[in-house]
C-alpha cells in the first residue's frame, strides 16, 4: 500500500491564528493527543518574536515539557538565524523556514523582501546542520497573494532552484497555499517542477481550505509526487497577515480520504477525530472539519 506522512500543525500553524488561547499544559496535552493517533511529525512552536505571535510566546516552555519518544519528530518554526539558534537549544528535531513567493506578502508576513529572506535561509540553514538536525523550507503563498494577485509557476520555480543550491539545500520543501486559492491542476504542475529542479529533496504540501479545495489538492499533490502533507487536527487554523485566510485541512478528514482511497497514514481515524473534539472543546467552539461531525464511514460499532 502507498503511504503519505501527516504532519500534524495545529499546535502551531493552527493555534496562532485562534483567539481563545491554550495554556501550555493544554498544547503538551495536543501534542501527546496527536501523537496517541499515530501522528509521527509534529509541528510543535515556532520561534519568532512574541509581539507577533503572541500565541507562541511559550515556545521554549513547549519543547521543554514535551516526552521525548522514539519514532517521534517535533518540528519548530524559525524566521532567522536567532529563532533557528532558539529552536535549537530548546531540542527541536527539525527547523521550518519560510520563504514567500510574493513581494508584497513577504514584507508583511515576514518584514523582509524574498533576497532578504533567501539569504536568512543560508545562516538559518548553517545553524540547523551545523546541529544536526533536520531543516525544510515552506514556499508560502506559492499559488497566489491576497496583495499581488496570481503568482506565476516561473516565479516560485524560480525559488525552488536557488533553495535547492547544494551548500544551503534543505532536507524538504514545502509547497504553501497560503491563503487557499489553488486548484488541482496548478498543485499537480508546481509538485511536478519541484520534482524535477530538486529530486533528492522530499517534498512536502500544505493547503488552506479557504474556497473549499484544500482536500482536492492535497490528494493531487500526493498524486504527484509529495511523501507528506500538513494538516491540523479540527481544521483549525489560518494565516494571520493574510485577510481571510481560513483554516488548514482538517487532520481527520485528510486520513479519511487518503486510508479510504487506499493510501495510508499511520494514524488512528477514530482517535484523531477525538483529538479533534477535544480541541473544538478547549477552543469553546465546534471546530471546521467534517470527519468531527459526521464521524467514520462504516461507523464505529
């Protein structure tokens, strides 16, 4: 059976964006909930300035409490060379940098043009493997930019090739639709040049449902050629420099459409869908995904 890994963000992709705010006994208590459904790749915290981010003011705190077991790979989100030294230290498994595709978004999102922020890649970079940890890159907005529009397959290709350089090219790297505009013929040509501009580096998607596609295009990108897929238990989530950028794929309906299509994942659907509940319930609110309400099919007995 062909199998896809699931990274799980709703600890923070998902959270930063949500207004009511978990403790950080409540995020260990996500994690090890994920973690009990079979999830193997985690993102945990990111690293980044808390007057941002407030939501992930406790990062290090995170790290610090979360078991460490075989098998299991806590990701951390860095935007510098500090953040990536802080995640780091603080025992992150793996470092995630982004890169964004359009001018505009990537002052606001990150307060760096792309040159900018392509030569923080390589400090960033020489940080994660000098530790001898893993590192990936996400190419966010790869599909469109709620300022500038439609962004061009040439442009983020573009990126793909200065990422992929041998001295700086990461472990993976994720194509972003960050604000949920793609469709699946434009997923399946972006995976189909990455695959091409860098074979050796794994290859990673992560979709936003926003129009109600982000499903769609995650099966299209493990269709063409992605070994793993962000998704966030609930479908909680959103961009928060993006104007409407709605919540990620939910982690349970994701399992359900691949394991159903005979593509497995590892995890438990049953689990993940209480994961979910539990979440919604934290939140003090029902959470976007579908699988939560609706339950399996067959039920359960």
């Amino acid at each position: 059976m062909p199998s896809v890994d699931i990274v799980e963000v709703a600890p923070r992709d998902g959270l930063q964006s949500e207004q009511a705010r978990l403790t950080t006994a409540e995020k260990v208590e996500l994690i090890g909930l994920a973690v009990a459904a079979g999830v193997r790749r985690i993102e945990a915290a990111s690293f980044v300035n808390p007057k941002r981010v407030p939501q992930m003011a406790d990062a290090d705190e995170v790290m610090r409490l979360l078991p460490r077991l075989a098998g299991i790979s806590y990701i951390g989100l860095a935007l510098n060379e500090r953040g990536a030294e802080r995640a780091v230290a603080a025992g992150c498994d793996e470092v995630n940098f982004v890169v964004v595709a359009s001018e505009t978004f990537s002052q606001r999102n990150q307060g760096a043009g792309i040159a900018e922020t392509l030569d923080g890649w390589r400090r960033v970079a020489a940080v994660v493997k000098s530790a001898g940890r893993r590192s990936s890159v996400t190419i966010a907005a790869a599909f469109g930019c709620p300022f500038e529009g439609e962004i061009g397959l040439d442009r983020v290709a573009s990126l793909m090739e200065r990422l992929a350089e041998n001295d700086t090219a990461p472990d993976e790297i994720a194509l972003a639709d960050t604000i949920g505009v793609a469709v699946p013929p434009q997923v399946r040509a972006a995976f189909d040049v990455l695959g091409r501009i860098a074979p050796a580096v794994k290859r990673r998607g992560h979709f936003h449902n926003t129009r109600n596609t982000g499903l769609a295009n995650a099966f299209a990108a493990q269709e063409a050629g992605a070994q793993a897929l962000d998704a966030s238990l609930g479908g909680i989530g959103g961009c928060p420099f993006a104007p409407a950028a709605t919540g990620n794929i939910p982690t349970e309906d994701l399992v359900y459409l691949l394991e159903r299509s005979g593509i497995g994942t590892g995890i438990n659907l049953q689990s993940a869908i209480g994961a979910a509940q539990w979440l919604g319930d934290k939140l003090g609110k029902r959470v976007p995904g579908m699988l939560e309400k609706a339950g399996p099919f067959p039920a359960a007995a």
